[in-house]
C-alpha cells in the first residue's frame, strides 16, 4: 500500500486522540484516551501508522537526542574539538570519559517508548478495525519494523531497557513503570520483530518516510553483523547480512555520482535514500544547527553564502580529523566538499570552517533547517558488504564493495589493492570515516570492527588511558540512565558500571 508524506501530516493532526505514553519510562495512562472509544474505523488503522514515525522522528529531532549525538559525538577529542571562532564546544557530556558522563547530564529516552507504544498499539488492535486484510498485513508490518528499529537503537544505547510489547492502556499495566529486561532478550525480539514483518508478505511499500522492503533488509543486515561482531552471535549473523545485503543488490547503480546531490534538500529521498524522516520548514529540527556560526564573528558578504549563520557553533571537527579530510581532498576526493568547508571569513579577517552536510535552506538572514532526517543510504549497504566479506575471511571480496565508494570519491578504480588482513579492516574503518561524517555511523562501525578502542579519547586523568577505564566499567561503550528517569520509575536500576 503506497503512502505519501501528506498522510502523514494530515495524521498528526490526529495523533492526540491516540494511545501514548509520557515522562521517561513512568508511562502514564491517560484515562480520556482508551481502546473502547478508538481502533473502530480503517482510518484510525490508517492514521496511526503515520503517528509511529512522527514519535520516531520525535526521538531524534532534539538538539541533544538525535543519531549525530547518539553515534558520532561520542567519539570525542579524536573527530571533534573548539570551533574555530568561539572555541567551544560541548562534548563534555557525551564523551566516553566517566568523570564527565553522568547520569545526572544525559538524556531521556521517553521519546523512543512513545514511539515503541504507539507501534504496540497498532499491533494490538489492527484488526479490530473493520479493514482490509492488505491494510492490516501494511500496518502490522510498518508496526513491526519501527517497532525493531527503535529498540536496536535504545538496547545498543542503554543495553538493559525495558521491552515493552504491550500498548499502555491502563495504569494498572507492568508496562507503566516496567522493570528492565537482559539485552539478550531484547536483541532477541528485534530478531522476531524483523521476521513478523517479512511474515506479513510484501506489503511495506516503496515511500521511504515509512519501512520499505530496503529499509527492512538494511536494519536486517546492520542488526546482524552487530549480533555476529558484537553478540558472538555467530556465523548464522553471517549468513542472515549476506540474504539481507543481496536482497538490495550490491553495485554501483544506486550511488549517485554526485556525492553532494545525496544531502540536498531539493532532492529529497533521491534513489541512494533508503530510510529517512521528513523535515520541515516547522519542523524545527537539526542537530545542524550547531555547525552554524553568529552573524556577528562572519564578514557580511559570507554570510548565508557560504557560511551557515544561526546560532554559536558548538561543534567542529578536531585539528587531527579536519588535517586528514584536507589530505584526502589533496588526493582527489569530492567528498570533502560536502563534510568541510574553511575559508577566511570571519568579521577579524580569520579562518572559519563548518561542516557543509544537511545544513537546510540557507536563502534567509539564518539557516532553516529543512533538510529530512537520514537514518540510512545505500553507500552504508555496500560499506556492509565490504564489512561482512571482512568477517567471512574474503579479503579481495572485500575491497571489491570498498572500491565501489572509494571511485564515487576519486573518480578511478581500485583505490585499495592490499588484501592483507590488516590492510582491508584499515581501509574500511578509513572510508567510514571519510564517507559518513555527521551522519550517526561512525561510533557503530568502529563498535563493530573492535576499532572503538583506537579512537576513542583519553580519560581527563593524567596517565590513565581508555582502556583503563574500559578495565573499571565493562559498559563503558553505554550510556547510564537518565537520573530524571531513575527518579520518576523505582522499577529501574542503573546499568552497572554507572552507579
């Protein structure tokens, strides 16, 4: 069943008569909202799917909750540093370093269980609209996607969550103020909810502001080389990333030629688009923004052209990083363009730089951040390959998939030609960090390569490293759990290691 961007708007208006949940994991039933009074008519069916991808886009449209934050930043003093200009920045709170990550300074999580919740509510109670078998099979398997989609989120976040798989209806539910749940079982039920949504037959549709069959296999193949890398999961991991990959086709058709073309936003869900979250002029979100400069540290003629004018930017590449960017344009890559711009612009004549991706509509006095949330492209499918053929031992196999990116990049072919062990993982931990940066994957590939520990910044200690702090906290990798959310439900505990 094909949907447009325009039900989706149209449900939001609707999205408070709907089931939801509130707070940080105290979920509070609201008693004017109940499944005797909705669920009644295939257009409550058919505007609550919508209203699962607006609470998704919710989960990561704050300036602090979003997959720049929740899969980059952490990689602190190694990719991020001062701004030029303002000299600050803000990754005291989400750097790896114990002594500044605190329960006390992270974020919540209600988001993501609004948006679990309401998918929970649509799988209870899909078919007790009066709709069409095709209705109920689309919406049961959109319910399932998002559903598994948010949790391989929050369980790589916080490892013991909640899993909730009932809609919250009533204040005497377990799922109110719900206890934790082992990620095993958690990552085992992303595993069910993959396959209940395949089960339902081929019925997700091609929109890419909702599930599509690609977006389904790319979240198949992401979840399980993490269940094959990071779980011991083994080699059946393998051999569910390979189905997955191959089912969207490994080449090089849907790589646009023009790297910079993939993040316009006048050319929205363009074909190297597999997954994203529409983004409007009122919408109000963007992790961006923190990229953008102040009118008055800017000459005024390079204001708005080049330089994106909003706010202070908190957020700038480190001097090691933006060195390596600035040599891998030398060497001919047209990447760089779009994840770095520097020039002499500022008001006192000095440098200024920012990265150039996602920045939105720049034909006002200040950035409006317009751009769709991307959460997944087809560059990270054939990077996946590339990762898999790493794991399965088939070096040359490897860098077949890696080349593919790196000629987009350099306009010629076989840019990586060592097949030693060493060399492959090298090249595809260097083309991560080269092809997607700002956009959220970075932190999970390394996590997945065993490449986090090179990378990660040193503690504030003086002499001690990260992996000591690795030896005292084995979920150092996690965040703790939000103090707020401690507070509010007593059913939860602290991941330990962040008491």
């Amino acid at each position: 069943m094909k949907k447009t961007y325009i039900s989706i708007l149209t449900a939001v208006l609707c999205l408070t008569c709907l089931p939801a949940c509130h707070g940080d994991l105290d979920i509070v039933y609201d008693n004017a909202l109940s499944a005797s009074n909705m669920w009644k008519d295939p257009s409550d069916l058919e505007q609550s799917v919508p209203g699962i991808y607006q609470r998704v886009r919710s989960f990561f449209s704050s300036s602090e909750a979003n997959v720049f934050y929740y899969g980059e930043v952490r990689l602190g003093d190694y990719m991020w540093g001062p701004s030029l200009k303002d000299k600050v920045q803000d990754n005291f709170k989400i750097s790896c370093r114990h002594q500044t990550l605190t329960p006390s300074n992270t974020i919540g999580w209600s988001n993501a269980y609004n948006a679990i919740d309401q998918a929970n509510a649509v799988l209870a109670h899909s078919s007790s609209c009066n709709a069409t078998e095709a209705m109920v099979n689309w919406a049961n398997a959109q319910a399932y996607f998002a559903r598994a989609f948010v949790y391989f989120y929050v369980v790589r976040l916080w490892g013991e969550v909640p899993l909730n798989l009932l809609p919250v209806e009533g204040t005497s539910q377990e799922e109110t103020y719900p206890f934790q749940a082992a990620p095993e079982a958690v990552y085992e039920q992303i595993g069910k909810d993959i396959a209940a949504c395949e089960a339902c037959g081929d019925v997700l549709g091609s929109d890419k502001y909702f599930g599509t069959k690609d977006a389904l296999n790319m979240l198949k193949a992401e979840y399980a080389l993490w269940m094959y890398s990071v779980r011991n999961g083994g080699d059946s991991y393998l051999a569910l990333a390979e189905t997955a990959l191959n089912a969207i086709g490994i080449s090089d058709l849907k790589l646009l030629s023009d790297y910079s073309k993939i993040f316009d936003r006048n050319n929205r869900k363009n074909a190297e688009v597999i997954f994203a979250i529409n983004n409007t002029s009122t919408s109000t979100a963007g992790y961006q923004v923190f990229f953008c400069h102040t009118s008055n540290g800017i000459k005024s003629t390079y204001r708005q052209n080049p330089v994106p004018i909003s706010s202070t930017q908190w957020w700038h590449y480190s001097k090691d990083f933006h060195d390596l960017l600035l040599a891998s344009k030398a060497a001919g890559d047209k990447r760089v363009d779009t994840n770095l711009s520097v020039g002499n612009y500022g008001a006192d004549g000095g440098e200024i730089s920012w990265c150039n991706k996602l920045l939105g509509d720049m034909g006002g006095s200040t950035v409006v951040f317009d751009n769709d949330l991307l959460y997944s492209r087809y560059a990270l499918a054939v990077m996946m390959h590339a990762e898999l053929k790493y794991y399965q031992g088939k070096y040359s196999e490897a860098l077949t998939s890696l080349n593919l990116i790196a000629k987009r990049a350099y306009g010629k072919d076989n840019v990586y030609t060592s097949t030693s062990q060493a060399d492959v993982l090298n090249a595809i931990v260097k083309e991560y960090f080269l092809e997607f940066p700002a956009e959220g994957v970075i932190w999970w590939a390394l996590i997945r390569t065993g490449k986090i520990w090179e990378y990660v910044p040193n503690s504030e200690i003086p002499g001690e490293t990260f992996g000591d702090l690795r030896a005292k906290n084995a979920n150092i990798l996690l965040w703790p759990i939000p103090q707020g959310s401690l507070n509010k439900n007593t059913n939860l505990h602290q991941i330990k290691g962040w008491e």
